[in-house]
C-alpha cells in the first residue's frame, strides 16, 4: 500500500504543479488579476486534501469496502467545506467572485477530483 500511495502522490503532484503552470502562465498572458498566494494556497491544500482521502480511503478499502463510496463522497464534502470555509469568503469580499477566482479553487479540485476517481477505480476494479 506505501508504493500505491507514492506513486499516487507522484502523480498527483505533477499533475497539479503542471496545471499551476499552465493556469499562471494563462492568467500572466491575458493581465488577469489575481492573488498569487491564494493560487498557491489552492493548490497546495487541494493537494492534501486529495493525497488524505485516498491514503484513507487505501488504508480504509478492505475493512469498509462497502462504505468506501460514502467515504469518497465525505471526502468531496470536506473539500467544498475548505471553498466555502476559506475561500469563498475572501472571493465574496468584494461583492462579486469572478469565473477567475472560482476557476482558482475549481481546476485544482476537479483535477484532484478526477486522479483520486481513477486511483480508487483501478485499485478497486484490481480486487
């Protein structure tokens, strides 16, 4: 388990630092204001986050093999707790939150999203 949870990790990490990049680089190009720091922040947790569900999850899968798909669920809630927690009311400070701000959190969280569904898919399909 340690090796699919490196692996995962490795994958995970790529793929979201590639994103930063690509999501950066965007937003220079085009003079789209926004915070630095809370890109980075949304990366970062949405890498944690995403990295502890499935290690539980891994950790979890033969001893609540039928309750993995509820905890995979609790893990997508947790992770719309942290936006509405603590990003959402930075973004609603000024009265309005842009697609720009909103893409800050969500393109994280849906790539995360997406590589947890296809680690925890493969895992399970293998069993």
């Amino acid at each position: 388990m340690p090796k699919k949870l490196l692996v995962f990790s490795l994958q995970l990490g790529l793929s979201l630092f590639l994103a930063f990049l690509v999501q950066y680089l965007l937003y220079h190009q085009f003079h789209i204001v926004f915070s630095f720091r809370l890109l980075v922040i949304s990366y970062v947790i949405n890498f944690l986050l995403a990295l502890a569900i499935v290690a539980v999850l891994l950790y979890y899968i033969d001893q609540l093999k039928n309750y993995i798909g509820f905890l995979f669920m609790f893990g997508s809630f947790l992770k719309f707790g942290v936006f509405f927690s603590y990003f959402y009311p930075i973004f609603k400070a000024d009265g309005v939150i842009t697609r720009y701000e909103f893409l800050l959190f969500f393109i994280p969280y849906v790539l995360g999203l997406l590589l947890e569904t296809l680690r925890l898919t493969t895992t399970l399909n293998k069993r």
